[in-house]
C-alpha cells in the first residue's frame, strides 16, 4: 500500500445533511482515493470495513472527524487538501462522503476485456526513430545514471540524474503515479503506472526522456513488472480487477487475466482486485498476487497463450506487495504479504506451490516495499519486512523460521538495501508525528538498530542507537515534521535516497556511513524514488547492445546483495 489519501479505519454514521462544496462527486473521490486501503465494495483490507451494515449506526460527525483529520499511527492520513478534487476539502466535503459511505447502495462490477484496454492504447513516438536519432544517452553519461521520482500529488513522473541531482525532465503521467520500473534487458526504456489506471512507456536515453506509447488499463491500478527477455511488461488493476500483458517494446495489450470471478479464501465465489505484480530471473514467469482472493498465479510467458500454469490458495487474506529471495537459487521465492493475516507467503516459483507462510505478527500488518535479502554471516540468507501497524522489522531465515523482531520507533512502509551499505533502512512513516521523521538503519550482521536519521523542521541527525550524535547539518525550514519514507539505493552504490513526502524534496546520504550529503528540492509530496533495476542478474545478457549503454549494471547481481556478501551464480 502507498499513502492513499482518505478513508476511515474505525467509523461512524448516520448521516449529517449539510451542502458539499460544489463539484464534489463522492465516488469518484472515493475511487481515487479510498478503495485502495477500503476495497471497490467497501468491504475493508488496509483499512476497515465500511459497508452500511457496518457503519450504519455509527455516529456520523465523528465518522466525518476521521475522514478531515485523520488517524495518528495508522495509514489514514487527514484529508484536508483534496487533490483529486480541485479545491480545498472542507467539512460539507466530509459529511458528504460520510452520507455517500452510509448509504452505499452497490455498484455494477466491471470485468477487464482486452478489446476495451486494446482501446486505451495511443503510441506517442516511433520508438525506432529515437533509438537511431540518440543511440546513446544524452542527458546523462548513462542511461543507469537516471533516477526515477513518483510525484503523487503533482500526478507527474520525474527524471533525474542520480550522479548530481539535477532535475532531467518531468512528465503527466496519470493520476498518483503509483510504480516505475525499467526494461532490464533494454534499460533505456522505462514504464510507470499510475492509480488510475494509465501505463506510460519513456525513452530514458532520447532528450527530455521522451514517452514512447501510454495505454489506459482500467480506473484504478497498482502492480508493475518487465519480464527479463526484456519482450513483456505486466500491469495489475483494482479496477476492474485483473491483470494485464503487454508488448514491452510497443505497449500492445496482448492479453488479459479477469479476475472478477474467482474462490476466495472461504470457498466463495468474488471479485479480487489484482496487487503485486513480479517477474523472476528463475523462470520465464510472473507472478501476481489476487488481494482479496488471497491467491497467487503464475503465468508462463514463454509458451504460446501466456497461460497461467500456477494457482496458489490460501495464503492469506488482503495480499498486497512482496519482493524476491537473494542467494544461490536468485528469484525462486516471491515472498508476498498477506496484511489480513499477518504473514508473509512464500511461494516457490519452482513447485509452484507455497513453501511457507511466516507470521509477523498479532495486527502487524506486513508491508515489505522493495523488501530486503542479504547473506548474515551467522544465519545465512535473511529476509526482512518493516510492518504498518507495528515498529519492528521482522527478519526470517531460509527456514522460513523468524530470527528477530527489531524495535523501531513506528509503523512502516520500506525497508531496503543494498551491497554497497551495512544496513537495511527501515522508515517509520506511519508511526505518528512524533517519529515518522525517522528513519533506522539496522545492522545487517549485528542484527540491531546501529544508526537513526532524524529530520526536522531545521535541524538534521544521525545519530548512534543510544543518542550519541555523529553529524548534525541545516534542514530548509518547514512548518510542518517532515515524514520521510523509501530509502533508495543510488545505481553508483554511493549515496540512498530518502523521499521527504511533505516538504518536497529528497534527501542524500552516503550508503556507507549514513551522513548528510544533501538535499533534492522542488519536488511536489515525492513518495517513491527508484533507480533503474539492478536487482536481478539476466542470464546471457549482452550488455553492449545498441541503445543499452550499461557497460555493468546487468552484471550486478542484485541490489539485495550483502555489503561483503560473496556474489551467487544466478538462477539454476
């Protein structure tokens, strides 16, 4: 899950009749907004069921209370701004959504059908004529150089040049851009993908990183993944729920996966909305996870039709995101979280089968991000997941036995790494003003929290676990605790990238030590910075080909990597 913006978590009812502000449209801003954490049907995952036999009753200036201010320590935020909207949220606003939730009638399900995406589908540019025009990148050195920022509010991709900073270009591209992701066989070609449903294909080494093609999936929409052949690229949508397969060189919708009527956990016939999208370098595979359905498919792109050749059930309720295992055997297992049943899945790519399911803990609500593998000297292959409702980072083994609960100072939504840092950064964006502007570094070997990051309204620390202060530098002023989520691995292995989602900027430091380097400003609520995807090696690959420009990064085996792990062979 990613911050969405409104929807209640306990509620009330009974509805208060008062006049919203003009254009205000409930369902629509409900869509936008709310079903990710609430569910199309209101039927809860993230956040609470918020269906009329379940608010109904409740008290409706309270349930209008919630919806303005929001929950401290939960990922309800205050809805006061009202982006989607176009104008500022007010308490009719409030009232009107409260009636709107309370007296939910039902609404007609849509099913995913490939000649309505084939309708969305508009090429932009001739993707030949850039590739000839800039063989190699021009904005950059390199096109592994270039950084990727999600501007939420702003609704707009942004490029930058992960060696300086600067800002590159900036693009529309759909409502809460939600994912991006790069070709890692053709890496001069990007993909995101926004919450209301439109993929955006960019040509990362042409000038201003031109877009290539955009196709509008559905309304709302989530998961994203390139195979490693570099030929197809997967999407997943809310709504309608589904999954779609594309030409990765084109965008050409080829297939589509409906899952408006599928078994759930119970046995029950339902819709599900479709979560994490993953490929694999073990198999010629991705996987994604049915969220409300609590299964996994697996679909083999290397046959003729796409089929889906594994049906996983019962991992758990509300499947949301998940991330890859590391070591001798990269990419066999897909450790998806189940946030309903506080568990982590882990699905075998080669059994097809669930090999395990790790628990996190009571109301711990799992929420890996990018996840985290490294090799502990003591352990051996560890994994990790910061979780939402929880300060701890959960730490399993290849056991599937978890190893360590380590205390953070509140709820999260990230933890990453990488072979160039001794630490997994956990941030704690969900654990209230009071520390949401702090993010952990925990020591992959020794297994605790080593170091804190603290911003604040002026001053900046890193600090060591008992307080004792290493630096201290000058924030830009702000008026607001900054909340800062997503620790980042620059592709050059020196520098993570911390999103600051209210102030607007990015902050930089050494993944080696954690000290300040500096800020990246003039950004609107940046909630996800990437860096081209290096976290699978691609077997044969031929890193010199034209338009490539990356005369090592596909070399790398993965971003995951221990600081002073020994590399791996890839996938058997």
């Amino acid at each position: 899950m990613k911050l969405t913006k409104l929807l209640l978590s306990t509620v009330a009812a009974a509805a208060i009749v008062t006049s919203a502000s003009a254009a205000f449209d409930a369902e629509s801003v409900y869509e936008k907004d709310c079903q990710g954490c609430h569910g199309p049907a209101h039927q809860g995952g993230v956040g609470s069921d918020i269906r009329p036999d379940v608010i109904k009753s409740k008290n409706a200036y309270k349930l209008s209370e919630v919806i303005m201010n929001g929950r401290p320590g939960t990922a309800m935020p205050a809805f006061k701004k009202g982006e989607s909207i176009g104008h500022e949220f007010s308490k009719n606003d409030a009232a009107a959504m409260t009636d709107y939730l309370q007296h939910f009638a039902g609404k007609k399900e849509m099913v995913l059908t490939l000649d309505n995406v084939k309708k969305g589908f508009r090429p932009l540019n001739d993707r030949m004529k850039l590739m000839k025009e800039f063989p190699t990148a021009v904005d950059v050195k390199k096109v592994t150089d270039i950084v990727f920022v999600t501007e939420r509010d702003a609704s707009k991709v942004v490029f930058l040049d992960g060696t300086t900073g600067d800002l590159l270009s900036r693009h529309p591209a759909g409502f809460a851009v939600h994912v991006t992701v790069t070709n890692k066989r053709m890496p001069r070609y990007a993909y995101s993908v926004s919450r209301d449903g439109l993929v955006t294909m960019f040509d990362l080494a042409s000038k201003g990183q031109q877009k290539i093609a955009e196709v509008r999936i559905g309304t709302e929409s989530r998961g994203l993944a390139v195979s490693p052949d570099g030929k197809y690229l997967m999407a997943g949508n809310y709504t309608p729920g589904g999954a779609i397969l594309m030409d990765a060189m084109t965008l050409e919708p080829l297939k589509v996966y409906p899952t408006s009527s599928v078994i759930n956990n119970e046995g029950n016939i339902e819709s599900s909305r479709v979560a994490s999208i993953a490929d694999t370098p073990y198999g010629p595979y991705f996987a994604f996870a049915l969220k409300d359905a609590g299964h996994v498919y697996i679909v083999d792109y290397s046959k003729e039709g796409f089929p889906v050749v594994g049906d996983i059930p019962n991992i758990g309720n509300i499947l949301h995101d998940a991330f890859l295992n590391e070591g001798k055997e990269i990419g066999r297992y897909y450790m998806i979280a189940s946030q309903g049943s506080d568990v982590m899945g882990i699905v075998d790519f080669k059994t097809k089968t669930l090999a395990a399911k790790v628990y996190t803990g009571a109301k711990a609500k799992p929420h890996p991000g990018q996840g985290s593998s490294w090799y502990n000297e003591e352990y051996g292959q560890l994994h990790a997941t910061v979780n939402m409702n929880v300060g701890q980072v959960t730490v399993w083994d290849n056991n599937w036995d978890v190893v360590r609960h380590i205390p953070t100072a509140g709820g999260g939504l990230f933890v990453g790494t990488s072979e160039h840092t001794p630490w997994i950064w956990a941030d704690n964006v969900l654990g209230g003003s009071q520390n949401w502007n702090t993010v952990h570094l925990v020591h992959k070997q020794h297994l605790e929290v080593d170091r804190i990051i603290t911003v604040g309204k002026d001053q900046g620390t890193l600090t060591k676990a008992d307080g004792t202060v290493i630096e201290s530098w000058d924030v830009p002023h702000s008026d607001q605790t900054p909340r800062i989520l997503h620790a980042e691995p620059a592709n050059h292995g020196n520098w993570t990238m911390i999103s600051e989602w209210n102030t607007g900027r990015i902050g930089v430091y050494e993944a080696k030590t954690g000290k300040f380097v500096k800020y990246i400003t003039g950004l609107t609520t940046p909630t996800f910075t990437y860096s081209i995807e290096h976290r699978q090696t691609i077997p044969g690959v031929d890193t010199h080909l034209p338009g490539n420009d990356i005369p090592s990064i596909l070399n790398c085996l993965t971003v995951f990597r221990s600081y002073n792990q020994t590399v791996s062979e890839g996938p058997h």
